[in-house]
C-alpha cells in the first residue's frame, strides 16, 4: 500500500520506525546470506544497517528472530501463493508447485533470502528450524493438506526433496550443466516427479 | 590389509608416518564435519591430532588439499561401488543408484564425512569444488556415460538432485516423517524416479 492509499483508508503514513525496521531487516538479508547464520552477529547487523544493537534487540529479539523476520519479510509478496499452489485441481498441483519454487529461485529479490537460509540451516539448528517452519511447512503441509492418502506427508517431503536438491545443485553447488540449463528444460522433467510423488501410485 | 599379511607380500608394515597420516586425516574428518570447512584451521586439526601444524602442511598441503584427502579416505570402501551402479543392466541403474546412496548415508563411518562435505559446500567454493568433483563426477558421470541420450549429463544431474534432496532433508534438515522412515519406505518411492530420470521418456 503506499502512503496516500494508507492516509485515504485512515492509517497513519509510514513512520521512522518503519523505516529503521526496513533497514535492519535489508542489512540482516545481506549479512546473513553473505556470510551464513552462525557467522552473523546482532551487532554485524546493527552496523550494516547504522544504528545501535541495543535497537535491533529492541525490534526483533534474538538472532534467531532477527533471522525469521528478515525472511519471513522476503516472502511477503509469495505468501499468497500456497493457496494458489493447493488449491487449484490436482492433477496440475506437480506443475504449479514447480513453477512456484522456480519462481522464488530465479527471483534475484527471493532468491538472497532463500541462499540464506539454505546455507544457514545445513550448519546451525536454530536456522535449520525456521527452514522447517517458514519454507517447508508454509508450503508443504498446505499440499499434504489436499492429498487424501495415509502417507501425505513423506510424499510431500519426497517432492520438496527433488526441489531442494534441484535448487542446491543449480543455485548453491552450481554444478553445469544443470547450473547454467533454461529454467523450463529442468521444469518439463521436474513437474512430473513432483506430480508423482504426490498424487502417483 | 593386516600387517602380516602386507610382510608375506614383501611390503614393509605399517610405518609409524602411515600412523600419523591417519591420525590427522581421522582428526580432520572430526574437525571438518563438526565445524564446517570454513571454521577448520589446519591448526585446529593438529592440534586435535597431537601434531605440529607443520607436519600437516607437509603431508597434506593445503587447508583444501587436507579437506580432499579426509574425505577421499572415508570413500575408499565405496570406490567400485560406482561401477557397480554404471555397468549392471540398465533397467536397473535407478535402484543400484539410489541404494549405493543410502548404503553411504546410512553408513555411521561414511555419514559423518559426507555431512562434513554437504556443510561445507554449500557455504565455501573450495568445498564445493571438492563436492563436484569428488561426490558428483565420480558417480555421475559414470552412469551418464552408460545412457546414449543428447542430455544424458544434465538427467544425470536430476536424478542426483532427488537424492541430494533426499539427504539433505533426511540427514542435515531432519524433517519429520522423512527422518525417521525406514529407508525401505523411501528406496521404493526414489529408486523409480531415479530411474525415470535417467531412461525415461
């Protein structure tokens, strides 16, 4: 919503604190997708973004806060797509889900945040619990949802299994020629395995 | 081979060198694997082998070259397992492939390493040049040369992709039902789409 929008439906415009709260949550992306969870600091943050520590604590809490408002914020304008994702008829929900992790990858906005918390959660717990959290049981436990089938949920974990590695060997590894191949030449062989895994035999 | 065995071939036992070897190559896996590659020093390695730092540089080299050397050791057992996954008959290469995988991960003596690699390639180059060459060329591009397909490469690398992905949410993410299954359970859902990926349509 912009300013004026806010002001004709009655909220008050952006304030200051809105904006210092941007700006750590920006720092926070940079330094923890440049440097991972364990290596980060509050204090590195607090620098990065020009104020004092004592503020961030102050905003978000601890690291691990810090952490999954800083992501959780990256995934604003994809929180939406679940439903979309879910909801649609589902002998298409192989495709869709594909094309929705594709989307967030090939994204140069998404696609910091989520080398963040890939590269954060393969070495610290805390970061590896918001990946559960946010990534996977945002969008997964919504899928599974929809499967009527006892093992819904391992089904669901196997296709986010050929996404997750699909995206560590193209984006994090950049193993070639996967690394450097057109997005829709690895979707036509990945949207059926999805698609299999969740509503195959 | 035992000593004694290595005397009646006329080869000298087991040098007190070959000792220390071990001890720093098992001292580095330790170290790699709980820490990550970029927090390991070369010191710190010494220092948990009881040697001098020196005596690594030495008989390893480089931080980079120690890190290969720890890994390439705990794969050994495993070095023809790649030609027994490539040259069987090839409407079972997605079964041999994936149970291969699985013998590693679920192997206590080779997990440890392999988890060392995966933590340490998504956040170091150096690492993932070790993991590309190492862990994926050796495997992958045996079984890509057996398949007479234009992209057999980049199949190769999906079908990878699955199994990486599986690992990585099983073994370092540890999402819940995929982490505690039984690997039987997962072998019948993956070794198809492993397959798929490498001799399907």
């Amino acid at each position: 919503m912009t300013d004026a929008a806010a002001k004709r439906r009655g909220r008050p415009p952006r304030t200051e604190a809105a904006d210092t709260r941007d700006r750590i949550l920006a720092a926070a992306r940079e330094e923890f997708s440049e440097r991972g969870y364990e290596k980060t600091s509050v204090r590195g943050i607090a620098k990065a973004a020009g104020v004092d520590s004592a503020l961030v604590h102050h905003y978000f809490g601890t690291k691990e806060q810090v952490f999954e408002a800083a992501i959780a914020v990256a995934f604003a304008p994809a929180a939406n797509a679940p439903d979309a994702v879910a909801e649609g008829p589902l002998d298409g929900v192989g495709e869709r889900l594909t094309r929705f992790i594709f989307g967030v990858w090939e994204n140069p906005a998404t696609r910091k945040p989520l080398l963040a918390v890939v590269r954060s959660a393969v070495n610290n717990e805390a970061a590896a619990a918001v990946f559960r959290r946010l990534v996977l049981s945002q969008v997964l436990s919504r899928v599974a949802a929809q499967l009527e089938v006892p093992d819904a949920e391992l089904r669901a974990e196997l296709a986010a299994a050929q996404l997750v590695g699909t995206a560590m060997l193209r984006y994090v590894i950049k193993v070639e020629p996967l690394a450097s191949a057109d997005p829709e030449q690895i979707i036509v062989r990945i949207a059926p395995v999805v698609q299999g895994h969740l509503t195959g035999p």
